[in-house]
C-alpha cells in the first residue's frame, strides 16, 4: 500500500466525515430531539477528523518512507480500518440523508437514528480513532 492509497483513504473518510457533521448540524437545529446524539456524533467525527489529519502530517514529513511503515500500509488496506470506516460513514451518512416527498416532512421532525445505531456509529468512530493512533505510534519509532 504506497502512500497515495493511505492519502486517497483518509480523504474519503474526511470529506464523508465533514458532510456527516454538515447534516448533523442541520437536524440539530431542526430537530430538538436530536440535539445530545448530534452532538455526539459531531465530536467523535472531529476527533477522527484531528487522528486522520495527524496521519496526513507524518505521510507528508516522511513520504519516501512510508513503504516500510507495516502498521500505516494496513490502514488502507481492502479491509483495513480506513476502508471500514469509509463503508460505515457511507451507511451513516445514508441514514442520515434528506428524503423526498412525505418522507421529507417526517424527517423534518423526526431524528432518522436510533439509540442503538448511535451507540453503533460512535463505536465504529472510535475504533477506528483508535487503530489509527496506534498505527502512527507504532510507526513512529
């Protein structure tokens, strides 16, 4: 896995990050309900936001040599942690989409998740989080 795939990874995860937190904020000032999940949400994706742009730093300060950093290779690899919590987003970011038609109205004034997809998504973010600090500590030695 060279650099530019590890790159290309956390970018997708940065930009499906940001249009999550986009749509968070939105529901919260809709929707009052969803304000305490929103708001989880919103941190946990911002601490992976910080994680992810820590990992841009080392891949920008030592490019040439990435190659031989196994922990940083295996973050983007098929089913490495990266691409997992690209999926994840994806779905989250599925869930969390304006509707169309009467669905629109229901979504207007209904947060579209549920405690236990909450507690999901929020342990997926971490983990993620997690995995990723421990492969730029690893690789920092």
């Amino acid at each position: 896995m060279d650099p530019l795939s590890i790159t290309a990874s956390a970018i997708a995860v940065l930009q499906i990050s940001g249009a999550i937190i986009n749509v968070c904020y939105d529901y919260r000032s809709r929707v009052k309900s969803s304000a305490k999940d929103a708001s989880r949400i919103v941190n946990e994706l911002n601490g992976l936001r910080s994680v992810i742009e820590s990992l841009f730093e080392i891949l920008e300060d030592e490019s040439e040599h990435t190659s031989k950093r196994s922990a940083l290779r295996e973050l983007a690899s098929i089913d490495g942690p990266l691409k997992t919590c690209e999926v994840e987003l994806r779905a989250l970011e599925k869930k969390l989409e304006p509707k169309e038609g009467w669905r629109a109205l229901k979504a207007a004034m209904f947060w579209p998740l549920k405690e236990s997809d909450v507690k999901s998504v929020l342990q997926n973010i971490d983990t993620t989080k997690s995995t990723v600090q421990l492969a730029l500590a690893a690789d920092q030695r």
